[in-house]
C-alpha cells in the first residue's frame, strides 16, 4: 500500500512565514490578539484580523490568517466588512503567495 501524507501548516506557522516576509519587505507588522486569547488585552476587538501591516503612506493592510479548511467566524466577516467599508485593504491568507502582492 502506497499512501502519501500531505501534512498542512498551522496557522501558527503559515503566520510567522508572513510577518517574516512582510518585515523583510521593511513594513512595520502588528499582531492583533483579538482571537482565542487566555488574558483580557485593552483595544482588542472581536473579529479584529491576526496581522496589520503599516507599508508607509499612511496606509494598513490586514491579513486574517487561516489554514487551507479555515473559516471565517461571524465576527471576522463583519469585523472585515467595517475595515474594507472604512478604505482598508483585508486579505485573508491561507499561504504565503497571498501577501506577495502586498
């Protein structure tokens, strides 16, 4: 018997390729704790996107992070919808290629 295993990333790790990437880009990359945090952390919001990347000219861009079978919570689509409502960018990305055009 021939199987083959193809074992994905974790959010976690598809996460630090990104901030690495971003931060090699020279952007300044802010991690919300807005998900399943242990601690009550002032100013975060629910649905808030993992990532806010500051590329200069005064502008974000926010990446929700999420695994290839990942889904949106309601809070994320609402909380995406006000971001993209108020002018930001929001990329949700479930591999590295998906911020390489950012």
């Amino acid at each position: 018997m021939n199987i083959t295993a193809v074992i994905e990333p974790k959010e976690s790790q598809i996460q630090k390729q990104i901030v690495g990437y971003l931060e090699l880009k020279g952007y300044e990359v802010i991690r919300h704790n807005a998900g399943k945090v242990k601690y009550n952390v002032t100013g975060a919001k629910k649905g808030m996107p993992d990532l806010e990347a500051l590329i200069g000219g005064g502008i974000s861009v926010f990446v929700e992070v999420k695994t290839k079978k990942g889904k949106l919570s309601e809070d994320q689509k609402k909380m995406q919808k006000r971001l993209r409502d108020l002018g930001h960018k929001v990329i949700v990305a479930r591999k590295l290629e998906d911020v390489r055009n950012i």
